[in-house]
C-alpha cells in the first residue's frame, strides 16, 4: 500500500521593487529628489496603496487612528494674505476679529475635547508674528491644557529668536507651521512672507526642541509636480517633522481661490500615500477638507497611511465633521482611536 507524502507549501508575496533612489532616501542616505517623488505619485494606484500599506505597517498599527482638536483661540485680523485664509484682514469673508482667548474659556475646551477623546489639543491664533508678550500668555494656555495630560500643541505663525524656548518651558509638545506648498507655487498664493520665513522658524522651534507639525494645503491650482515639490521639501527637513498634517482646500467666499476648481479626490489619496512613504515614522494627519470628502475617501486615505485626524468643534474657522460621526465611521472600519504616545 503507497503511502502519499504531504508537503507544506508556504506561498510568498513578492515584495514591490523599490528604486535605489528611494531605499537611500529611506535610510536616511539621500535626499529625496522631486523626480523621484513624482514617480510615486504617477505609480498605478494599486501598486502606490500597497507600497504605503506596507511602510505604515511597518511603523504603526494601521487599525488606530489619533484624535486631535484645533481651537482658534485668537481668530481674524491677520496682516497676512494667504489667498486661501478666511482669517485674513484684507478678505471680505465675515469673520470677525476677536481678541486671545482668557485661559478658563480655554480650559473649558481642551476639557470638553478630552471627554470627546483627543489626545492633542492645538491651538491657534492668527497673527503673523506675535510680540513677546502675546507668547507669555500664550505660555499660560499652554500651562492650562499640559496639566490636563493633554499632549499641547500650537500654531501662532512666525516665531522670533527666544519664543520657542518660553513655549517649551511652559510644556508644549509641538508647534504646527505649515510650507503650505512647494516654493515654486508659493509665491502665487502668498506674497507676505517668503518660503526662508516658513524654514526659519522651524528652525527655531527645533532648537528649542519643541516636535514639529508641518504639512502643506493641495488643491490650490498647483501641478501634480509641485505637489512632489512640497512632500520632497517636507521629507528633506533633518528630522522630516513628527506630524505632517495634509489639508484639502477649503474654499471660502471672499478669498481669491475661493472658486478655484476642486482637485481630484484620489490625487487627494495619492498626497496622503506618498507622504506616508516618504516620512515613515511621521503621523499623517487629514485636516482641512474632511468635511467634503465623504466617507469613502477617508477610508481610502487611512489605507493610504493616515493615522490623524482633527475632529469636533471647528478646524479654526471652517467646519470639521462631527465628533459621532468620526466614532461611527472607525467602528464602521473596524479601526479605533490610538492611545497618547508615550514621551
């Protein structure tokens, strides 16, 4: 009587051929270069998903998602003219300008978001620079939300040579200030300030070793190659910043891209992948325009590598989704809100 033999065969994925360009830039080696960026972006969609899939996988558990909340806690009146912002003096878009926020209004909010379940509690006020004594009461706010056990972060635009130190002395964790785009289209959004401006003060805030938050806006007319432009220069700053949060443009009446054509959905997805790819180990966060993306396209960009997201209240003057609506739409996916990071 013959006896049949078993043998176990274990079937193997082939892993995606990766450039020598983009395993240098990986391991720290090389700098990305835009060319190569704008090859991911032109990778068939598949082919691009899987090789984000993989990188967050390998970095995070891609089935959590961290909450963070944005509260404008000193609104209009810039001096600015960032052709997207509603917050800007020179645009007719109703938002009134209001004074900083008194440190109880503040804890008030910071204590409704933790119940809501944020980990982050960022802050912003629409100055372009602020004095130094708009920074110490800065510094008071920042001490109000740190001993909530809220990790602290604030964006209050360009910071002069000492001011991230107060910031940091007073517990902040991370100072958002966005490239907003790739310097070739910089200028035909904003004329205010130059791009030297933007990387000078991330500058600082690193030397005051505050984490960063730097990201860019899409959908502002800009060509898929300045979109590589803007992820080559994030993923170029030595480190690549902790948070990199992605925004969708809003559009506002009253601003001068207020009727600029509306990108693509799944270019969209394409920017949250190839950031993702880029700054492995960075937390990529939706932004600004989740409010119309559906629930669709969230789902695609956290497959895409997002593991971020602003929620409840206002994302300073545009509307966010609802915080239920968030808390459904994970339990929908399976997926769940992350744990603070330890420090």
């Amino acid at each position: 009587m013959s006896h049949v033999a078993e043998q176990i065969i274990t079937l193997h994925r082939p892993r995606p051929q990766v450039s020598q360009t983009e395993q240098a830039a990986q391991a720290g080696e090389q700098r990305w270069s835009v060319d190569a960026i704008e090859s991911l972006f032109n990778l068939p969609f598949p082919e691009l998903m899987h090789r984000a899939q993989t990188v967050h996988r390998e970095n995070f558990d891609p089935t959590r998602v961290e909450f963070a909340t944005l509260l404008s806690v000193k609104t209009g009146g810039c001096a600015e003219d960032c052709g997207y912002c509603p917050q800007a003096a020179r645009y007719d878009t109703g938002v009134e300008a209001s004074k900083l926020m008194e440190p109880a209004e503040v804890l008030a909010a910071a204590q409704r978001a933790q119940a809501a379940g944020a980990t982050r509690f960022c802050m912003g006020a629409a100055w372009r620079s602020p004095k130094d004594r708009d920074i110490e009461k800065v510094a008071e706010l920042v001490r109000t939300v740190k001993a909530l056990g809220l990790e602290t972060c604030a964006t209050l635009g360009m910071l002069e040579d000492g001011h991230a130190q107060t910031l940091q002395s007073a517990g902040l964790d991370y100072y958002n200030h966005n490239l907003d785009s790739a310097p070739d289209f910089y200028g035909d959004i904003i004329t205010t300030r130059d791009y030297q401006d933007r990387l000078d003060t991330l500058a600082r805030v690193r030397s005051a070793g505050v984490k960063v938050c730097c990201g860019g806006i899409v959908g502002m007319g800009e060509t898929r190659r300045q979109r590589a432009g803007l992820v080559a220069e994030l993923a170029n700053l030595t480190p690549y910043p902790e948070s990199v949060p992605i925004n969708n443009l809003v559009k506002v009446e009253g601003t001068p891209l207020a009727h600029q054509a509306d990108l693509d959905p799944f270019e969209f997805v394409r920017t949250i992948a190839v950031a993702r790819i880029t700054m492995p180990t960075a937390r990529v966060r939706l932004s600004a325009g989740r409010q119309q993306m559906g629930d669709g396209v969230q789902a695609l960009c956290f497959l895409a590598g997002a593991n971020s997201i602003f929620y409840g209240d206002k994302l300073l003057t545009t509307g966010n989704p609802d915080t239920e609506a968030d808390v459904k739409l994970l339990e929908r996916l399976g997926m769940s809100r992350s744990a603070p990071e330890a420090r």
